[in-house]
C-alpha cells in the first residue's frame, strides 16, 4: 500500500504543530479510516483544493473542532477492535493510552458502546 498522488505533497505542506508525534497519529489515522486503499492526506488541509473536496475524507468547518476530531478517532479504533477497549488488541493499546484513560475520554466525548466488549 503506498500514498495517493498529491499525498506526500500534502504532508509537506502540513504545518505539523505537533510535530513527530501528530504526524505518527494522522499516519495511523490515514490507515484506520482506509485499510485497504492507498493512504491520503487531503483531509489535512482544509478547504485545500477541489480534490480534498471530492474526497470521502473531506472535514467540514464544523468537524475541525478538535473534540470532533478526537470523537471520531476513537470511534474509528473502536470500530476496528471490536469495542474492545482494555487488553491485547484493545483499543487503549492502539492508541498508547491507558484504558482508564481511553473510558474516561469516551464518557466526557459521549461515546457509547453498545453490546460489545469492555
């Protein structure tokens, strides 16, 4: 799996804010949202280009509230764990937070699990 055309541009022209760390996450990020498919990065740049445009991936203005954004993130991870939050596997592990952490984050974020493993 390798990037779309224009990813890497888009990388470089990130400001990257939160340098290493915030590139590692939009990196695992990218992975999470499209498994499968080559890796992009136009939801990095709002209101970029035509192609950010078109993109599943676009964010509106709306969605660029960082509580949003993290809202979704773990929801995504959750998702791809099965609602498994604690453990090998679970979804503290993917994201490097303490479980603990992880519930308390959901509880203040809304995010519910329903039938699924804790």
């Amino acid at each position: 799996m390798g990037p779309t055309p224009g990813a890497i541009d888009a990388l470089l022209a990130y400001d990257w804010p939160g340098n290493v760390r915030e590139l590692e996450n939009v990196i695992e990020r990218a992975l999470i949202l499209d498994p499968d498919g080559p890796l992009r990065f136009d939801w990095l740049l709002p209101g970029a280009s035509a192609r950010a445009a078109s993109s599943s991936h676009h964010l509106a203005p709306d969605d660029l509230a960082l509580d949003g954004v993290v809202a979704r993130h773990i929801e995504a991870v959750l998702e791809r764990t099965a609602g498994k939050i604690a453990g090998a596997g679970g979804a503290a592990e993917w994201l490097r937070i303490h479980p603990n952490t992880l519930r308390s984050k959901m509880k203040k974020l809304g995010i519910e699990l329903r039938g699924v493993k804790r």
